[in-house]
C-alpha cells in the first residue's frame, strides 16, 4: 500500500516574502521533504490555488487527500513525518503553552506589525493609533522573547536546540526589523532577540 503522504509530490503553494510561508518553507526544509514549490503572484493567485483554497492566502500545500491551509498545520505535517533535528520536542511536551506563544504572535504582535510596517494603509482605520505606538506595542511582545531567551540563557527559545517555535516566530519578527531597520538595530531592549534573529537568518 502506498503511504497516502507520498504517493505523489505535495504542491506548496508560496510567496516568496510572507512570513506565513516562509515558516512553512523552513519546516518542510528541515524535514527534507520533496514538494513542488509554486510561487504565486498575490496580485493575480492561480486559479488552480484558489479553486482548492477559495479563501486565497498563502501557505496552501495540497497532498493527494488533503488541502492544508495554515502555516502551522503545514509544519507539524512536515516534521511529523520527518524530524530529525527533534523540532517538535516543545511541541509533545507543552503543547498548549507552545501554541499558545505562536498564537499571540500571529495575532496580537501581527495586529500591531502590519499598523508599524504598512502605517499609511490603516491611518483611516478606528483602531489605528499611530506608527510609533503600533511599533512600541510590538516591541513589548519581542521583550518577551528576550525575557525567554535570557531565562533559556541559549540562541534557541526552547533548551539548547533549534525547534519548531523558533521557525515559527522569527519570520514576523523578521518583517518588523525590515520596517525600520536602523530603529531595530539600535534598540537596546532586545538585544539577545537581535542575535537570535541574526543566527537563524543565517541558518535557515
């Protein structure tokens, strides 16, 4: 009987800057599992993507018997079936504190991001306040990961290793240090985050 996850190549479909497909590109990278790569153009999404996904963001990643549609599902899909560098250890251990973390970040630090990194596209909007005090909120949830880092005293935010929360939380972290990068830089705030940062850009 054929394993119904490869029994046929899984299309990713991807674009290229978001971090929600980029953390679902870094699992399926350590995975090392094949899949076809397609890079979409948010402007004009494929057809095929979107008869398969009517709600048309990325990540999307189609296997032969399923649609998968969050970039969280897309990783633990990946380093469920292969896992070498044990990246779902926080994962079995504290699994609703884990979810828990990425959650806040893809809600509450996402909210205050895209105010802080695209400002000029919300300042209509009620809940807009203004770019600095979006930036200063977001900039009390990197406080925790430093809180983390520094009580981890590691690179990594769960032991001494690289794991699944890591690659799910640096993306977003990545695109507020792209907003402003010299404000980013010179924050003394979170300075261990910033190396954090710096290692799994280069790793990954």
């Amino acid at each position: 009987m054929k394993n119904k996850f490869h029994s046929e190549i899984p299309i990713l479909y991807s674009f290229r800057r978001c971090p929600f497909a980029i953390r679902a590109r870094s699992a399926i990278y350590y995975s090392k599992i094949k899949v076809e790569l397609r890079e979409v153009l948010l402007k004009q999404k494929p057809e095929e993507m979107l008869r398969i996904s009517p709600k048309g963001t990325v990540p999307v990643l189609k296997l032969e018997n399923t649609i998968l549609e969050e970039s969280i599902d897309i990783m633990l899909w990946a380093l469920t079936i292969s896992d070498n560098e044990d990246m779902l250890c926080p994962y079995r251990e504290d699994k609703k504190l884990l979810l828990n973390i990425i959650n806040v970040f893809d809600i509450e630090f996402k909210f205050h991001l895209d105010r802080y990194k695209y400002s000029t596209r919300y300042t209509n909007e009620k809940t807009f306040e203004s770019k600095e005090i979006h930036r200063d909120a977001g900039i009390k949830h990197l406080k925790v990961i430093e809180k983390m880092l520094l009580k981890n005293n590691s690179k990594y935010l769960y032991k001494n290793k690289i794991s699944i929360l890591d690659l799910a939380l640096f993306p977003l972290i990545r695109q507020f240090k792209i907003a402003d990068q010299k404000f980013f830089d010179q924050c003394n705030q979170i300075n261990l985050l910033k190396f954090w940062l710096s290692n799994l850009i280069n790793t990954i």
